[in-house]
C-alpha cells in the first residue's frame, strides 16, 4: 500500500517491533516487548513534527537559508516560511532506496545531490539493527564532491513509555548548558542550564516544555551520552548518543496524534545554524567516510 511516507519496513527479532519508514528513513514505532517507547502515528498521515526524520545534512535552522562558503554566500531553500529558515536538511522528504533487509536490520540509501544552496554530493545511510533491549542506529555519509563538503546530522525520534500517564514520566538530560533563541528558535547564546533547563536531576513531563537545545554533555563510561525517561513503575528508556553526537534538541509536544504528552529527544552533530557559526560542522575531504551511532533502549531500574 502506497502511503504519505512510503514503504513501511517491518522488524522483529527477540521480542523487539520496529517499523522504519521509506521517506526520511525515519523510525515510525519501536516496541520492546509489549511496551511502546517509540509511538505509531496513522498510517495515512505524513510524519508528524517530522517524527524519526533523518536530518542531514544539517539539523535543525539556517537563518534565512543563508551561509558563506568560503567566498562563496550561499541560499538555501526556505523549508520553514513562517520563521523564514531552512530546517532539518535536505532529504526531510526523500523516499530512500531499501537495499538490504532481514528480521533484525534494514539498510536504507540516499544521495544529497548538488542543488541551489548545497552544491556538493554526498552518499548517504541509515542502518537499523535491533538488540534485546532495543535499537542500534548507525548514520554513513560519504562526501563524493571533489571539494571538502560541510555536513551535519541529526535525527528527530519521539519518545514514551507505554501504558502510564505521560504527565508523571521523569526525564534527565545529563546537560551542563544549553541555548538561548530568540522568536525565531535560533540561537543568540550559550547558557549554564538552570531551572526549567536543568534536567540533570530528573523532572516530571508535567513540569518542563521544552523546544530546547543542549551542549557541554556528560558522557558515561562507555564513552556515551544517555538521556532518558522513567516510569513510575521503574521501566527507563534511554536514547543514547555515541563519539561524534554532541548535541541535543529536546522537544515536548501535546498534539502528537494519540499522544497526550510527548517528549523528542533529538540527537545531533550540530546545534542550530552551525553552517554560520562552524560549531560542530564537519567538512569531509573528498572520499572521506564518517560514521556515527545512536539509539534507543528499555531497561528496568
């Protein structure tokens, strides 16, 4: 069946669901067990809030789509008019090739083709792996240009705990700063978190709205970041960030379809407009490969 987000790729293996989209390679729903932690939107609708995009090659805002390149100043497409930004990359709405499939992984291709704004070309990649407890996300991208080509990432993943009252979930960022925006969402400066944006100690849902991104992050013994959300009854879901994502976007939301309250934790390579300020940019050398790994988890306390 033909839908707004392309063909529906089905995993399962050891006791773990998820179903990935065609267009944005994007996680649609992920169930560990009988709970879900990632949730389902209709099948007949285009993703919400661009829920499980892949964002690439830059998440997140552009001011205005414009940027220098060099000595070049470059225009990007406005994907955001009402804010007047270019937002979450260019292959938001791209149907990418599926071209490996099993029960417990799917590989999904796509290329960022030169276009107004971007003139460089870069293969890209999403592998999908399930776990016993979870989901293992690995990003290829490949630069094919023959200049060095900036590039970012980032993914945008909705993220519950089945069956509770979402009011009543904790969430804990282990963040020590985080960015001020201005009416535009894009940064005007960097901040120690405090109150409403300190989550290193955990809050209710209920407590915080956030449309907020976070840096200077506390990585964990095994060299990653882990930032979660834990039912009442001790089930914790983790997203958890690897070498090379250190940035997130955190986002709460109370009109996810069949959602009273949801939270995204979006991990990234880059904050907002790091086309401008360089922060977090990579430039890829021609026929450079980068990798990078992040996913999700549910474990009890």
């Amino acid at each position: 069946m033909t839908t707004p987000t392309g063909v529906q790729v089905h995993l399962e293996a050891n006791g773990v669901r998820a179903q990935i989209s065609q267009v944005g390679a994007s996680l649609r729903h992920l169930l560990v067990g009988d709970t879900t932690v990632v949730p389902p939107y209709p099948d007949d609708s285009p993703a919400p809030s661009c829920s499980g995009v892949v964002l690439v090659p830059w998440p997140n805002r552009i001011r205005d789509g414009i940027w220098v390149d060099g000595d070049e100043t470059r225009a990007l497409a406005i994907t955001e008019p009402k804010l007047n930004n270019a937002i979450h990359g260019l292959l938001r709405y791209t149907a990418y090739e599926i071209a490996e499939q099993s029960d417990a992984t799917v590989l999904l291709r796509a290329d960022v083709v030169p276009q107004i704004g971007y003139p460089y070309l870069l293969e890209t990649s999403v592998r999908y792996t399930l776990d016993d407890d979870g989901v293992t996300v690995e990003h290829t991208i490949v630069n094919r240009s023959e200049d060095p080509a900036p590039v970012a990432l980032g993914t945008h993943p909705f993220l519950t705990v089945s069956d509770v009252d979402p009011k009543q979930l904790l969430l804990r960022i282990p963040a020590e700063t985080f960015f001020e925006t201005d009416d535009r969402l894009l940064p005007v400066g960097e901040s120690p978190v405090s109150g409403g944006t300190d989550l290193r100690t955990p809050r209710r849902l209920a407590d915080v709205q956030l449309d907020t991104g976070f840096a200077t992050l506390r990585r964990e013994e095994d060299g990653r970041v882990h930032s979660t959300i834990t039912a009442p009854d001790g089930r914790v879901v983790t997203l958890w960030q690897g070498a090379g994502l250190d940035y997130l976007q955190a986002y709460t939301s109370t009109s996810y379809p069949g959602q009273e309250l949801v939270v995204a934790l979006e991990p990234m390579s880059a904050p907002a407009e790091a086309f401008n300020s360089g922060r977090g940019l990579r430039h890829l050398a021609p026929g450079e490969t980068w990798t990078a790994q992040w996913g999700v988890t549910l474990t009890n306390s």
